[in-house]
C-alpha cells in the first residue's frame, strides 16, 4: 500500500466513523422520541376510594345508602353490579374502602375512543377479584370495558386505572344484559327480585 493508498484510507474510515456516530445519534434521539410519544399518549387515573372524593355515605353495611352504582373520574366509569347477589357492592367505612361480597360485579370503562391496558389495584385483607389477564393485584390487557367478578370478599383500597389510545388489537366486549330472578327472604316473606348481572 502506497502512502497516498494508507492516507485515502485512513480517511475513510475517519469518515465512515463520524458517520457511524452522526447515525447512532440519530437513531437513539428517534428512539427516545417514540418512547415519550407512547408513554405521552398513556394516562394513569386513580380512584382514591380511601380518600372519598366524591362524598358517597359510608357504612358498616350494604343498604341503601352505602351501595355503589357507578363512580367516574377524567372520563373513567366504574360501574358496581349485583351480580348473582342480592346487595350491591358497597362504600364501607373503615378506611373507608370499596367492599365487593361474593359474586358482585365490577366493571370498567374507557373513555369512547380509548382502551384500558393496565389497572393496578391497592386492597385490604381481602382480594378474590377474578378475570382474565388479572395477576395477582394487577391487570393488564387491551380493553373498551373490563370485568372483575368477585369470588369471594374483595376490600378495594385503590384503582389506578392506565388508559391509552385504541388500536387494532384492542377488544370491545359485547354488552349483554344477563338477568337472573332471586329469591329473597324479606322479614319472612319470600319474594322474587330480577337483577342485572352485567
């Protein structure tokens, strides 16, 4: 290789490498550009049920009063059913804390046009919330609507609830409302009730 060959080539790569680096630097500002995009587009919204911030009565029991229909926040709905149960889940006093007995209902909606991907949920000595994609306190997935049955009592302390941009894999649950009739003893007087299940 000649000197004139060695300097050309020397050059080159000097070249090729300040280019590798200009590259490299660009692909990783384009790299953090998108992960902010995406996390931008993700929004957390937490139901605080210790904190009561929308002033529901509080209880001991489940009754008329305490019982929970629905509780909304930045667009979220939360909407409480009986189930198979006779009683609505309902707003306890100590903590104060959402309460859900065996076979009540909860479900979650996302705002039109968006998706729940996560929820994380904060709870007392009781948790026996069941759905799928639901792992131990955390759910995650890609939802309109998400149902939790519970199979036993569920003290609910917190939702944070992640809502994101709908995409093309994101579900839309059919709405179904499933009724069933329930005997029920009223002071000694059996009669019958139609409740929504959904």
């Amino acid at each position: 290789m000649t000197g004139a060959t060695a300097l050309i080539y020397k050059q080159t790569i000097i070249i090729n490498h300040k280019n590798y680096k200009t590259m490299k630097k660009i692909l990783l500002s384009f790299a953090a550009l998108m992960i902010a995009a995406v996390a931008s587009a993700q929004t957390d919204v937490t139901f605080d049920f210790t904190a009561n911030e929308w002033g529901h009565a509080t209880g001991i029991a489940s009754n008329a009063t305490t019982e929970l229909t629905k509780l909304s926040k930045d667009n979220v709905d939360i909407i409480f059913k009986y189930g198979t149960r006779s009683t609505l889940p309902y707003y306890n006093s100590n903590g104060p804390q959402v309460r859900a007995m065996q076979n009540n209902v909860i479900k979650v909606y996302a705002p039109e046009g968006k998706a729940v991907t996560k929820i994380v949920f904060t709870h007392g000595d009781y948790f026996n919330l069941s759905a799928d994609g639901l792992s131990g306190d955390v759910w995650t997935g890609n939802s309109a609507t998400v149902k939790f049955t519970s199979t036993g009592s569920s003290y609910i302390n917190k939702m944070v609830v992640t809502i994101a941009d709908m995409t093309a894999e994101t579900i839309i649950p059919t709405e179904s409302d499933e009724t069933v009739n329930i005997a029920i003893e009223d002071y000694g007087k059996k009669t019958t009730q139609t409740l929504l299940l959904m």
